[in-house]
C-alpha cells in the first residue's frame, strides 16, 4: 500500500536524500577550505599566524556563499543536484561574496587581536574594552549570516546588502535570535567535542541557518525585486 506516494516519496526515502545531500555538499565545503585546514594543522595555533590564516580564509568565502546558495535551493525545491548547485553558486557568487566577505575578515581578526592583547593586561579598563568587542564580534558575526543568506539569493550592490542585513537584523529579531541560538549551540557542541567537528556538521548548521532566514528570503523577493524578476534567482536589482 502507497498510501498515494509515489516511489522515493516516503518518508525514509526524503530523509536519506537529505542525508545524502546534506553530506556531499559539507564535503565540497571542506574541500574549497582546504587550504586553510593544512595551515591550522601544520602551524602552531598563534597569533602570530593570524595573517597566515587571514590570507588562507580567503576562498572560505565564497564556500560559505555556495552552501547558502545550495541549502537555500534546496529549502524551495526540495531537492537539489549537489555536485552541480554547489558549484555553480561558488562560480557565480565568487566575485560578490569576496566583496563581502573580504573586508568581514579583517575587521573580525583585528578585533580577535585586540581581545586578545587586552587579555594579556587585565586591568578593569581592558576588560570593559574586551567586553565591548566582544559584543562587537558577535553583532559583526550575526550581521554576517544575513549578508551571505541575502548576497547567495540575490544580486545587490554591497551597500545594500549591509543595509538589508542591518534592517533585517532588527525587525525580524525573531530570526536573528534563532541565528545567534543556532551559532551558540554550534559552539558549545564544538566546545564539548572538538573544534573538528565544524566539518562535519557545517552543511547542517547551514541548513539550519538557511531555514531559519527562508521567510526573510521570500520577504525580499517580494518587497525589494521586481515582480517580472520574482521567478529567476540572482538577478541584477537597480
């Protein structure tokens, strides 16, 4: 009995796709950050390597704007050619979230030094300044989220990215504190576990991610592109 499913429509089948997908789009990620995972490995973890490992996260950008990408075609049309989706969003979104992504990771590593040689001193004064940046890098780093969700889906001027993802940030608090509990509940896992374990669950986390933004997504389609362009993903916006 079909109970009116077609073949590779039930449940356990849907699930193993996912599974499936989910698991081969993580490996692509791993590898476009290959590079940086042979540094991390081979380098004493210092600080004194932060350029090294600044230049080497380079190409992580556009990996994280392919799994976006991937994931979030996957969440409107439930199924995805990986191999094929993955790559096409790095190729396609490759120069745009260097835009991005580039300028992100020096001011988020000039402000992990910082913390860091405030540390090193820990008068009340250095503490409130660490304190500040702190909060500083996890706005920076939740404002990130939605820049690479909106930079995927769609083709914006830079500027408009930062200020869609600012507008975003908090008026739709409901989804940033969904995204700020789903990177918390990454890191304590990794706490618990090993920092390893990022790459095997960064597809996951992505999907989470990417399923948390969806309404946001869909919200920009239908107030910030033109309804002729509304069908066809990353299009130019004027």
């Amino acid at each position: 009995m079909d109970n009116g499913k077609e073949f590779g429509q039930g449940t356990l089948s849907v699930l193993t796709n996912y599974i499936y997908w989910l698991a081969l789009v993580n490996v692509y990620f791993v590898v476009c950050n290959l590079l940086f995972l042979f540094f991390f490995l081979t380098l004493i973890p210092s600080y004194s390597n932060i350029i090294v490992y600044c230049l080497t996260l380079i190409p992580t950008g556009p990996a994280i704007a392919a799994l976006f990408y991937t994931l979030s075609k996957l969440i409107r049309e439930k199924e995805i050619s990986p191999t094929k989706d993955f790559f096409y969003g790095y190729k396609i979104n490759f120069l745009d979230s260097l835009k991005v992504w580039v300028p992100m990771l020096v001011i988020l590593s000039i402000i992990m030094m910082d913390i860091q040689y405030l540390s090193a001193d820990p008068t009340t004064r250095n503490q409130v300044i660490s304190g500040i940046l702190i909060v500083l890098f996890v706005l920076l780093g939740t404002l990130s989220i939605y820049v690479f969700s909106i930079s995927s889906n769609f083709s914006f001027r830079v500027r408009d990215i930062y200020r869609l993802s600012m507008y975003y940030s908090f008026t739709r608090m409901k989804h940033t504190v969904g995204n700020i509990g789903i990177v918390l509940i990454t890191l304590f896992l990794m706490f618990i576990v090993s920092d390893f374990l990022l790459l095997f669950i960064a597809g996951l986390v992505a999907y989470a991610l990417a399923l948390n933004n969806h309404a946001i997504m869909d919200d920009i389609k239908e107030h910030f592109i033109k309804k002729e362009e509304t069908t066809v993903e990353n299009q130019d916006v004027n």
